[in-house]
C-alpha cells in the first residue's frame, strides 16, 4: 500500500512539473532567450497574493495547458511579482529588479498588468 501512495505521489509532482508555467524572473536572461530563440517577452506584473484578479488571470490562463503548451513554443514568460505577505517576500535583488521593471513598464502601478515586447524590450 505504501508503494502505491508513494508511486501516486511521484506520479503527482512530476505531472504538475511538467505542466507548470516555465517563468522567467530574470529580465537580461528573457531578453536573451528571446532573442536566441526568435520569441516575444510576455512580461506580467502581478500581485500574487494580494490581488484578486491576478490571481484569477493565473488560474484561468497562465496555468492552463492550452496556454502552457502555446506559450511554451511561442513565448518567453516574464513574472514581475509584488507579493505583501511577509511570508512571499522576495529576494531583495528581485524585488529591486521587479521595481525596475516597473518604474519603466508600469508608472501607475496597475494589477495585473501584461507587457509583450520583443528581445530589445
């Protein structure tokens, strides 16, 4: 019994692996990757933990299959994240990062909020 709970348990994460929204957070590596593999930048500004709508555009798109696999061959995913909650804090280098992005993308600081440029941004 125990094999099978532990084999059902494997079997879970690698399938919710597999299906997960490859994001990059790195906005120099999304620039690189979409140059090298001739791709626009999704770049989306999201509250993860606070805003309710953000939330619900990740539920509904971002992680569904057909956006995944769609994505995959034909974008390059940028996250930039403002979480609130203590426990979601980001590095402080990505959350320096993330501000910058929005000092240049978005000055009014509206959530969710979804860029797509090409590799020079």
């Amino acid at each position: 019994m125990k094999k099978y709970i532990f084999v059902s348990i494997a079997l879970f994460i690698s399938i919710t692996s597999a299906l997960a929204q490859e994001w990059e957070t790195d906005f120099a590596k999304a620039k690189q990757v979409a140059l090298d593999k001739k791709k626009v930048i999704v770049l989306v500004f999201q509250g993860s933990d606070w805003c309710a709508p953000c939330i619900r555009l990740d539920r509904e798109i971002w992680s569904t299959e057909s956006f995944q696999a769609y994505a995959k061959s034909n974008y390059v995913m940028l996250q930039a994240d403002f979480p609130r909650r203590k426990q979601n804090a980001l590095p402080e280098a990505l959350a320096e990062a993330n501000a910058k992005l929005a000092d240049e993308y978005n000055k009014n600081g509206v959530f969710p909020f979804v860029v797509v440029m090409n590799h020079k941004g």
